[in-house]
C-alpha cells in the first residue's frame, strides 16, 4: 500500500464512508462452466460494478472522497484520494490469459476496476470469484434481483454569506470535476465511454478551463486504451 505523507483525514474519511455504506445487494447470478471440463458448473450472485458506483459515489462526495483508477499494465491502481490531498493507493493485478482477446482483456481490466475499487473502500459485495470471462470460463446469466436503491440524501441546509456562496461554487466546479474524472475512470467500454461524452458535453463546457482540459485530457487517454485492447 502506497499512503501520502499523513492520512489522518482521509483515513477518518474512509471510516465514516464504511459506516454510512448501507448493505450492497447482489443482484446477479449467473452459472459458471469452468473451463476445466472435470469440474462441474456452479452459481454464484455478485453485484455489479455500476450499482456499487451509484450507491457509494455520493456518500464518497459528501465526504470529499474520490477514487481514481488507471490502467497500468500489469496492474490497475486504485487510489483513494481526500479533499486535502491525502491519499491511500493500492495495486490490483491484471489476470491475462494465455491468449488474449479484445473481449477477454477487456473482461479482465474490468474485474480487475471492481476488485480494485471494493477492495480499497473495504465493500464486500462478492458471493464468490467472478473473474470468469478473463479465466476464459463460459458464464450464463440466470437471474437478476431488483436494483440496489440509493439511500436518500439528507435535504440541503439553507446557507447565506459569503463564505456559504464559495463553497456551493466548489461544489459545482471542482467537485463536479473530480466526478466526472472518476466516471470516465470507471468506464468499461468504448460505446459507453463515447454515450458518456454525449450526455456531459454540456456540462463539461461550464466547467473551468483548466478542469475542462483535464477531463478532457482523462477521457482521450481512456478512449486510446479501449481502441488499443480492439486493435
């Protein structure tokens, strides 16, 4: 684990976050066929990386906490990253099989993004291992559970002053920002990522022109990676 030179807030931060968390549902479940043909299929329920992301994102905001992922072969890394500047990092291994493909590299860096990203906020939201598809394993959905909900909000205070203005102008500009850096980090494919840029274009051009070029910066890299792993 790599930490910056303090951690006491994000470290306070994080174990506010744990106790907010409310239980992630697994609302998948899908069987698995090794690829082993001695052994037998079985089941297992997961849930799944964009339910988690909607659930823990805003408690994460709320409490000036942002995870930042990057793809750095052999490994995804994952840090933690507090409002202060504190931060908390760790590694996640990619599991690469023998003979890649577009589709089971792409299985494997996103495993690795969820594992990663449960693992460094402590969200147990696994029954089992569900890095099939990159272990090259056949995985059929079977069922699926209502949607996890996301807990409601508290109403927002009435504020005044003008030190109540500067922070609702950092809610809408650098927070707002490091959102969107962190959902650009978290997307699993192309199209998305294109549907993505699609629905924020607006609201990225309101932005800062120095956060504007970051995301913007952040969302070629991440195109690039997805058009290498297809080429």
């Amino acid at each position: 684990m790599i930490t910056s030179e303090s951690i006491d807030k994000v470290s306070a931060a994080l174990v506010e976050f744990q106790s907010r968390l409310p239980k992630i549902t697994r609302t998948k479940k899908v069987r698995v066929q090794p690829k082993d043909t001695t052994r037998r299929p079985y089941d297992f329920w997961y849930a799944p990386f964009d339910e988690i992301i909607e659930i823990s994102r805003p408690i994460l905001t709320e409490l000036g906490l942002a995870v930042l992922q990057s793809v750095e072969l052999p490994n995804i890394r994952n840090r933690v990253l507090h409002s202060s500047g504190q931060f908390i990092e760790t590694l996640t291994p990619i599991v690469v099989p023998e003979k890649p493909t577009s589709q089971t590299m792409g299985a494997a860096i996103s495993y690795s993004c969820r594992y990663g990203y449960n693992t460094v906020l402590g969200i147990v939201a696994d029954e089992d291992d569900d890095g099939n598809v990159a272990d090259g394993n056949d995985v059929e959905l079977l069922a699926t559970k209502p949607q996890n909900k996301q807990p409601q909000r508290p109403p927002a205070k009435a504020t005044r002053g003008v030190d109540s203005i500067k922070q609702i102008d950092q809610v809408a500009s650098g927070d707002t920002a490091d959102g969107l850096l962190s959902e650009i980090i978290t997307m699993q494919t192309l199209g998305r990522l294109e549907a993505w840029g699609d629905k924020n274009a607006d609201l990225i051009k309101k932005l800062p022109a120095k956060e504007q070029d970051a995301i913007r910066s952040e969302y070629k890299r991440k195109k690039s990676e997805f058009e290498s792993i297809a080429a």
